[in-house]
C-alpha cells in the first residue's frame, strides 16, 4: 500500500504544503487525499482520518502519522538526506523548522497564505512587521553555507520556509535582498510550481471572503 498524505485545500493549507514537499523531495511514491476545510463537513472527516483532528496526516502501512513536522521526521526515517548531514548544520535546521512550527504568530494572522491572491501590500501591525524582520534576521543568521537553499542542499527547513515565502510574496512584503533571492528560489521551485497549479483549479469558497 502506497502512504495516503490527506491534505487541507492546497490555495489555503499552508500546514499541508510542507510535508508534501517533503514527500516529493524525498522520492518517496504517494497518493494524497484532500478533505475542504472551513465547511460544516470538515471536523467530521478530519476527525475519522487524523487523531489530531487536524490535516495533514500520514496514513502509512503500519502508522497514521498527523502532525506536519512528524510527518517530515517519519519522511527522513525512510529516505536519507532530508536533513543537512554535518551535525552542527542539521542542529540549525531543526531549531529554524522548530521556530517556524510554532512561532511568528503575527505574520500568520496578518498574512494567510492565499495561493490565488493578486500580490498587493497591505497595512501591516508592528507585532507582524517584527515577525517579519525576524524570519529575514533568522534566514540571514543560519545561512552559512553557499547555494539557493538554507542549509547547503534542500533540506526540511526549505519546505517550512515555503509558505513564509508564498505569503511575503502575495502581500508584497518588501525584503532585503539575500531573503528576496531565497523567496524566488522556493518560489521557483518545480515541486512547489505543481502545487501553487493544482492550488488555482480549486474551486472552493474563499472563507475569507466576508461575501459568502
Ligand atoms: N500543528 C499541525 C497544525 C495543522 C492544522 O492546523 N491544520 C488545519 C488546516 S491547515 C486543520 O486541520 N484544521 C481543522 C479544521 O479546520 O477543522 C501540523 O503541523 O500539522
């Protein structure tokens, strides 16, 4: 049996989008399953699927895994190389995959990823504008080895870091220049592209649409 990643709506799920990178990065054959959020149905059936009562969840052949990060971790446990291999560096990128797991709430708020949004600024709380300036002062402080990704080769904390790019991106946020380069090489990304195409064929209500 193939793994089954249940996913929320790939416009909006920035929750399901990481370890679906992960996935992809790693090689690793799936098939994938997209329950629509925010309507009357949507506790009913992530709850029959997810412990956790949230997506994204891993059903494997011997585990239902429902957590984005455990799910990233169950991906490195089968396929070698999703984490930098020099100690020191696979140390950074757990703590920035942790801080991106649980933190910057602000931006979060402010800013949700909306996959079909026409990029346009908008007024900014000085908590989201401190969470931004620390996302561009943490890239900056853990890059340190030369190439496109965070950590040398693509690594679990690019996927983390996708969606902050997805959101600077929709809400033009305006960022120093080594963020900007990193934001377009995840951007950029063929995996991400197949998801942000898959995320325009969508046709569910927008919940953040004050009209519906
Ligand atoms: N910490 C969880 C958060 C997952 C999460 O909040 N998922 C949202 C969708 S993006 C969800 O399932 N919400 C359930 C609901 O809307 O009823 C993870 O990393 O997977």
């Amino acid at each position: 049996m193939r793994p089954v990643l249940y996913i929320g709506n790939r416009r909006f799920s920035t929750w399901s989008l990481r370890p679906w990178l992960v996935l992809k990065k790693a090689g690793i054959a799936f098939d994938e399953t997209l329950i629509p959020l925010y309507n009357s149905e949507t506790r009913k059936a992530v709850s029959a699927i997810s412990p956790g009562g949230t997506v994204p969840a891993l059903h494997t052949r011997n585990a239902v895994v429902w957590d984005s990060l455990a799910i990233a971790e169950w991906a490195a446990e089968q396929v070698p190389g999703l984490w930098p291999a020099h100690q020191g560096l696979r140390a950074r990128a757990r703590a920035a995959v942790a801080m991106m797991h649980s933190g910057f709430p602000a931006l979060r708020e402010a800013c949700p990823m909306d996959l079909c949004r026409a990029p346009s600024a908008i007024a900014l709380t000085d908590r989201a504008r401190i969470d931004i300036a620390a996302v561009q002062a943490l890239w900056h402080e853990v890059k340190c080895v030369d190439g496109p990704w965070l950590f040398g080769d693509w690594s679990i904390a690019d996927a983390f870091y996708t969606p902050v790019a997805a959101r600077f991106h929709a809400y033009a946020i305006p960022l120093h220049a080594g963020a900007q380069d990193y934001c377009d090489t995840l951007l950029a990304d063929e995996h991400y592209r197949d998801w942000h195409a898959a995320a325009q064929a969508e046709t569910f209500p927008n919940p953040y649409d004050k009209t519906i």
